[in-house]
C-alpha cells in the first residue's frame, strides 16, 4: 500500500497505520476515503476565548468551528460529525439557556450523532429532556438503561450510517453516574457494564449490520491508574472488531490516537481532542480490499 501523507497544518502530524484486513460489501477495488470528525467536552463554550485568556487566548468558538467543518465536507461529502459527550456546563450559555443554544447550534453544524455525559444531566434528567427539540441529530447510548425515565426511547444504542457505499456503525458508551452525579439527577437510569455492552454492540454491528467500520463514541474517560475503572484503552484492550474510540471526559489531548492492540490481536485507535471546543478531531480511513488504514491530525479552532 502507497503511503499517505498530510502537511502538518495544525498541533498534530499525520499518521499511517494499517487497520487489518476487510471485507467491503462494495464490489469494486476503488479505494474509497470516510472522514471522521469529533469533539469532546465542549462545555458549552460558544464564544472563542478572549485575548487574556493565557494559553487560550482567541481560540475556539462555534463560528470558527463551523467553518472548519464546511471547508472539510467540502473536501470529503463522506464525513461525519460526532461528539462525545459534556456539551452542558461551564459558561453563563448553558446557566442562562440551560441547554437549548447548545443543542441548536449543534445542528445548525449538521452533527450526526453524540453520546451522553455526566454533565449533560446538570440540569436533571429532566432538563436534558426538556432540550431534546433542539437537537436535530441523534443521541446514542448502549450502556445507560433509560427505560424507567423520561428519555426512554429518546436515545438509540447505536446508529448506522452509509457513506458512498461504506456502513459505518456508531455506539455509545457514558461513565458510570453514581458518585458523579446525585441520584436525583440521574432517577432511574440504569448503568450497564461498558465492555460487557461493548462486545455485543460491536458484535451486533459486525455480523448482523454487516458494518465496515465501527466506531465506539464513549464518555469513559482516556485512561486511569485504577485497574478496576474502565476506560478507554482498558476498553480497547479487552473487545474486538471497534476500529475507533472516540473518547472524552478526561479532556485528554492526544497529538494523534493511540493505538491500542484489542482481545485477538488487531490495532484499534483511540482518540480525543481535549476539551472547550478548541480542537476539531479529524481521522481519515482509507478503505480498500486489501485493508483500511488511517491518517488523523487536530485542527486547531
């Protein structure tokens, strides 16, 4: 396979590394190109950061971010948009707004899907549910058992989207609420094992959607020193077939993923870009009969 190459435009440089072998359910041997594009633990910071800001200074923003995302479908029309969690929480916006500018201006940016984080439950259970009209994309959640509570049926296990003939299945993954987030928050909602649900998803995905890439949108946290707590890598290490670990709560900032080896051998990637909206992941996977392979880089906003 030829290598490929991005210019370092941004804080982090590119890479190529093979993803194992494919079975594409398109019949021909073009390669084809899907762009994945992420953001994690934006907190609602809508506004860039101001010029005092220290390290921060003029940084971020929606309006930058947006931007960023046309020029980039522009580019590839087979992208697509995630996010990974603790959209709610963190500047006057979300105080004010409890939620609804959030959620609005995350569809005007055509997100395609998120995943729920501790801090989206800020306002209770019952507030996350009362922003839910705003948000013109689809939340996912494999683990949190909604069934007794006001957002049954408002959060899907996973979605699967279908890119130039590629299916690209997504799931989602939240931490554990208890001790985050008081129990009048989070009512009745149930919290299921992640790599227990994480095997069946991707199971699911793989043999029964016939997926070509899978891609795990969690809000577990990169990684920690406990052995006992589950985090992303621990995740990738112990399931097979996700390609991809879209990560956040931690506000890890990774230059490129990491590249985790899972349960039979094969490489997975994990990635997040921080936090505040200041980074826009984007990891291109290059899909050919004879493998995938990938090239990431964050974009600074």
């Amino acid at each position: 396979m030829k290598r490929r190459t991005f210019i370092k435009t941004t804080a982090a440089s590119a890479t190529l590394i093979s993803m194992g072998g494919l079975a594409m359910s398109c019949s021909t041997s073009k390669t084809k190109t899907i762009t994945i594009l992420h953001t994690n633990d934006v907190h609602s910071h809508i506004d860039p950061f101001g010029p005092n800001d220290g390290r921060n200074a003029n940084k971020g923003g929606v309006a930058r971010r947006a931007s960023l995302i046309q020029k980039l479908r522009k580019d590839n029309p087979n992208t697509l948009l995630l996010d990974a969690g603790d959209i709610f929480q963190g500047t006057p916006y979300f105080n004010y707004y409890g939620g609804e500018l959030e959620f609005k201006l995350m569809s005007m940016l055509d997100y395609d899907a998120a995943t729920i984080g501790n801090h989206d439950f800020d306002n209770g259970i019952n507030g996350l549910y009362a922003q839910l009209p705003h948000a013109k994309f689809d939340f996912i959640s494999a683990n949190y058992d909604f069934s007794n509570t006001v957002m049954d049926t408002h959060v899907k296990p996973y979605k699967v989207f279908d890119k130039d003939g590629v299916k690209i299945g997504v799931f989602g993954l939240g931490i554990e609420l208890e001790g985050l987030v008081s129990k009048d928050a989070f009512k009745e909602t149930k919290y299921l094992n992640p790599i227990e649900i994480a095997q069946d998803m991707s199971r699911l995905l793989k043999t029964e959607e016939q997926c070509d890439l899978i891609i795990c949108l969690s809000h577990l946290g990169y990684d920690y020193k406990s052995s006992q707590k589950i985090s992303d890598r621990r995740l990738a290490r112990a399931t097979k077939d996700i390609d991809l670990i879209i990560g956040g709560h931690t506000h890890t900032f990774l230059e490129q993923p990491t590249v985790e080896i899972n349960a039979v051998g094969e490489n997975v990637l994990i990635n997040q870009v921080g936090c505040y909206g200041l980074f826009l992941g984007q990891i291109n996977f290059y899909l050919e009969p004879q493998g995938k392979s990938f090239t990431s880089r964050a974009l600074k906003i």
